[in-house]
C-alpha cells in the first residue's frame, strides 16, 4: 500500500515545486524537503498526526492544541493520502481519523526554525564595526513601520548593537520604544533606571569612574536579554559608551587558548549580587554557554561581582582563574574594544547575552536612563516579524 501511495503523492510533490518545498512518505515516516534553505527532516508519522489542525484536534476559540497523544497509538499510520490542491493534501489515517495539512505551514513547523538556528551573526572587533558602525535606524519609522522595527531587530541579532535616532530627550520616551518589542523587564534596579553619578544606589555605575566592559545581570536565572541606554543629559567630558562582542572575544579564546575556551564552557560557576541586609541574588552557570549545536548562547562576564568557586574542586578553581585571565586580555585588548559618544537623541539598544557594555570616566553631571527587556519578549517579538 505504501508503494501506491507514495506513487500517488509524487503528483502532489511535482505540482508544489514553486513553493521550493518537496515531501516524501516511508514506511515509518514523513519527511519535508526545503529547497532554498538545502535542509531536509524526517518526522514519525505521529508527529504529523500531532500537528493536525481540525476541529477535533484544535481549539480555535482558545487557539490551543486539543489533542489527547495517550489515545494516538505508536503505530499510527497513513492509510490513503490525497491531493486536494498545490500545496494541500489530506490523509486518511489506519485509526479512522481524516487531517489536512498546507504544506507551508507545516515547512513553519520544522524546517523553518531549523533554517533559523543557523543564521549567521557577524562577529566584530574593531576595525570590522568600525568600517560601517552600529547600524541606525530613525525613531518615527521605528515606532510605525513594523519594516523598520524588523530591520533593527534584525540587526541585533546579526550585529548584537542597534541606535534608533531622533528621539527627544526626556525619560518618557523610552518606554514608547520599548512597548514596540515588550514590556520592559522589571529587577532590583527597578522597571526604567535612572543612573547617575550620584551614587543614589550603591554600585559603581552610580559614579563618574570608568567601567570595563561586562554585561549585567549574570547572576539572575533570566539575565537582561536586551539593554536599552539613553543619555539623557551627557557628561562635560568624557562618559563615552563601550562595546565589545563577547561572541567574536569567545571566538578568539577558542582558537588561541582552547583548553580555557573548555574550561569556561563546562565549568558551572555562582554568580551573585550581594548587598548585606539589601540582596542575595545568585545564579549557577558557564561563563561561556552553548547550545546543543556549539552555537554561542550568553556570555556572562562581570569583574565587579564575585564569583563563588568554593564548590569546586583545586584544580578547577586553578584553571577557572587561568582561563579568566587570558578571557578577560582578550575581551580588555584595544583591537576588540569599539567606542561610542552617544548623543541626546540615540537611543542604544544592545543584546546582554553577547555584548559587553562599558563607560570611560567622565566630568560633570551626567543622567542616562536604562532598561532591560526580556530575552523571551525579545526572541517572541523577532519570530513574529520572521527574523
């Protein structure tokens, strides 16, 4: 019967090739074939019993799957398969049960997130950032033309860094451009902060001294996924912002000091914020993550917070400083360090996961608002802009 079948979708397969998308049926499978992306996945028939999208097996009213898997057997199978037009076909399956399917939702469902998973982020130092600087966006087009609000988006996940410009100075406004991507991400620093240098918070961003380069938050289970800076009244001198990309600074430890890059990558460290009788946050983890692909997740690195390494045995704690060490010379050397001098109407958005952030020392008084949003409402906003 298989034979037959498969026989009868090749038609259905031929007929959907504008759409660059082909399947085959197996005996014990289904699999989908991208043409464009060259990536191709194999599914259980379950899977695309699973993702039946009738009345009976989808609640429409509440937009959630209605599906009970414990009455589905293991042996679910395709008993007739039809074409129904160039990219719909039903199949009729061995328990009784009748499902549609678009061919290109289903290309939504599977190869598309995989496609996604690899796209590629430019790495920079320098000289590469350099050449072009942080890509600019305008701040009308930003709060209207979901376009525009895509492209920005788009480019922090490429370049890790964006500015919005012509946006007035006063604190208001960067709750309108938040609201675009998410609600901002509340913390102990409270939802928008003011951060001055008059140390009305005990921490060191609450003074005029320089700051090295870090990314914030390492020691919350959900660190800040995207920083929001505006300089709302700048320094007499100095205060200039920087940046440095923890991924390309990742990269540079693991093809010069490869047994570092492991040690940071495997090791679970404690990362925490303490204030006496104020805070105890703390967090364990890698200081470099991966996903299960070796894709670079987050980079959690932050000199002016300790690191508790007392669970660790001698010899890790001996490597973890080593490793730190020639992490943190990368991370400090000049050639991966990129200096900006924010004006009153950019607005700086950057992801915490991969860059690190700093401030030169300056003179004077000077007022910058900052927010955090979420990494969850940041990925949920890209994946419906398709990004």
């Amino acid at each position: 019967m298989l034979k037959n079948l498969r026989n009868k979708f090749l038609s259905l397969c031929h007929v959907t090739r504008r759409l660059h998308i082909e399947t085959k049926f197996g005996k014990n499978s289904f699999q989908i074939i991208s043409k464009i992306s060259k990536t191709s996945h194999k599914y259980p028939y379950l899977w695309l019993r699973d993702n039946c999208k009738c009345s009976k097996c989808y609640n429409y009213v509440a937009d959630e799957i209605d599906i009970d898997l414990s009455k589905i057997s293991d042996n679910i199978r395709p008993s007739k398969i039809e074409s129904i037009d160039q990219k719909t076909f039903s199949v009729l399956w061995n328990d009784g049960h009748e499902s549609q399917y678009d061919l290109e939702i289903l290309y939504n469902f599977s190869l598309k997130s995989l496609h996604q998973l690899k796209t590629s982020k430019k790495h920079w130092n320098k000289d590469i950032i350099g050449k072009l600087g942080v890509p600019k966006f305008n701040y009308i087009d930003y709060l209207n033309n979901d376009s525009t609000l895509r492209s920005s988006l788009e480019s922090i996940k490429i370049n890790g860094a964006v500015i919005i410009e012509g946006v007035s100075a006063n604190s208001n406004e960067i709750s309108n451009l938040c609201k675009r991507i998410g609600p901002i991400q509340n913390s102990h620093f409270g939802a928008d902060c003011l951060v001055t240098n008059s140390l009305s918070f005990k921490d060191r961003a609450y003074t005029n001294l320089s700051l090295k380069a870090h990314t914030d938050t390492v020691y919350l289970k959900n660190s800040a996924g995207i920083e929001i800076f505006h300089v709302l009244k700048p320094a007499e001198s100095g205060g200039e912002s920087l940046l440095v990309d923890g991924f390309y600074c990742a990269q540079q430890l693991k093809e010069n000091h490869p047994n570092d890059f492991e040690i940071l990558r495997k090791l679970d460290v404690e990362f925490n914020f303490l204030k006496e009788g104020v805070y105890d946050l703390r967090h364990h983890g890698p200081v470099i993550e991966l996903d299960k692909l070796g894709n670079f997740v987050q980079i959690r690195f932050n000199p002016y917070h300790k690191v508790n390494l007392d669970h660790l045995p001698f010899n890790d704690i001996c490597d973890y400083y080593k490793a730190m060490r020639n992490f943190s010379k990368i991370i400090q050397n000049e050639s991966n360090e990129y200096w900006i001098s924010l004006r009153q109407d950019q607005v700086l958005l950057f992801d915490n996961f991969r860059i690190l952030h700093g401030r030169a020392a300056f003179t004077g008084h000077r007022t910058l608002i900052t927010v955090y949003i979420s990494r969850d409402d940041y990925l949920s906003k890209a994946n419906v802009l398709g990004i």
